[in-house]
C-alpha cells in the first residue's frame, strides 16, 4: 500500500495558467514520483526525488517543476500549463533502491 | 528509452492462457509488473531481481532472463479479473534513484 493522497483528483484549468499537484504520503517513504499517463505512451516520468529538498528530472520534465520540503510531501507545479499538459499525474513512493514502487490513485488534469 | 511490450492487445477466454513479453535495450537490475484497470492507479503484481528468478502470485507468475533483458508475465487459467492492462517497469543498474521506466503497456480482456 502506498499511503499516497493526491489532490487535487480532477481539475479543469485554462492555459497559461499555473497549477499545483499535490502529492502526501504516509509511509515516509524516501522517493517519490511524479509520472504521467496517456495514451500510447505508457507512464513517463517527469521528477522524481531521493530526500527532502532532493530532487532530479525524469524524461519528460520540461514545463514541470517540483518540490520537496518535508518527507511527506511532493509537489508538481506546472508554470505556465499548456494543452499538451492535459494528462493523468500519478504519484508513486517507494521505500528503498532497488525495491518497487507503488502509486497513488491519480490526478486527472485538463487544460483548454 | 522504454521497454518493449508484446502483444498490445489481447483477448482471451475464461480458463486460457496467455504470455506477455517485456524486453529492454539496456542491462536491467530489476523487472516490475503492474496491472491497471480503467480509470484506477497501477497495481504492483511482482518484482523479479537479476538472477534470472521466477515468481508467482496466485495463477500469474513471471520469469527474468537478465542475458537476454527479458521478462515474462504468464497468466494461467485466466480469470475475469485478470482483464486490464499490464505494465512493465524496469530498473537499470546504473539509474540513480530507482526509477522505473515503463512500457507502452498490454491490455487484456479475459471473456467469459
């Protein structure tokens, strides 16, 4: 089990806009992750973060930053979010190196 | 550059069986798999580590040819239940941080 609250679940924003995705979790796990989800294209991952305040890009991370102030939280904000952001966000924790990790239960974002 | 998944789709009767293949171009220490159903987060089956192991989890198990960067996810039996889609996500030994990159996925639909 994840432990993972993600808020806000649904969101319908306007472009150029900036929006915040919120990731808590229960399990102080040490990473966390932000992927993306849409069709034909699997998960992707955008950040990802070791520890607190320690965080590294994934493959698809332009548009999107993070961050990490506390062990149970990491936030996804999009700057200026576009169209092309419109996506499903997940967010997974896991506890250690080489274990799994395991997800939230999703952001659904639209942006028109 | 994510795994490879085979099939993309397939469609079985209650009580068959089916394989599904995951294969990467870079050396993997570890092997995930998820299944997803529509509208729901991922949901963690098993992990296979190099070794070239095998699993199991009720009727579904998977093995980890970790020469060949291969996995394999067998559904045995299949049951209703076993309809959604299958992820992939593999670790490589030299990614920092235990990101997972996933394949496209694979949907299967189990009939009665």
């Amino acid at each position: 089990d994840a432990g993972i609250t993600q808020s806000p679940r649904h969101k319908v924003t306007e472009t150029g806009t900036p929006v915040t995705l919120r990731c808590h979790q229960t399990e102080n796990h040490r990473y966390m992750y932000w992927y993306r989800q849409d069709p034909g294209h699997g998960l992707r991952l955008i950040h990802y973060s070791y520890g607190v305040k320690d965080t590294d890009k994934g493959e698809v991370s332009d548009g999107y930053s993070v961050s990490r102030s506390k062990t149970e939280d990491f936030l996804l904000t999009l700057e200026s979010a576009t169209s092309s952001q419109t996506s499903v966000y997940f967010c997974a924790n896991g506890q250690s190196h080489s274990g799994t990790i395991y997800f939230g239960e999703g952001s659904w974002l639209t942006v028109v | 550059q994510q795994p490879v998944q085979s099939p993309q789709a397939v469609i079985l009767r209650e009580g068959e069986d089916a394989v599904i293949n995951c294969s990467s171009s870079k050396a993997l220490y570890s092997v995930h798999w998820y299944r997803q159903k529509h509208g729901e987060a991922p949901v963690f089956l098993m992990i296979l580590l190099k070794g070239g192991e095998q699993k199991g989890h009720d009727k579904i198990s998977a093995s980890f040819n970790e020469k060949k960067q291969q996995s394999s996810l067998y559904l045995t039996a299949s049951q209703l239940s076993y309809s959604g889609t299958y992820f992939c996500g593999t670790g490589e030994i030299k990614a920092a941080g235990n990101k997972l990159t996933f394949g496209g996925g694979t949907r299967v639909l189990v009939k009665p």
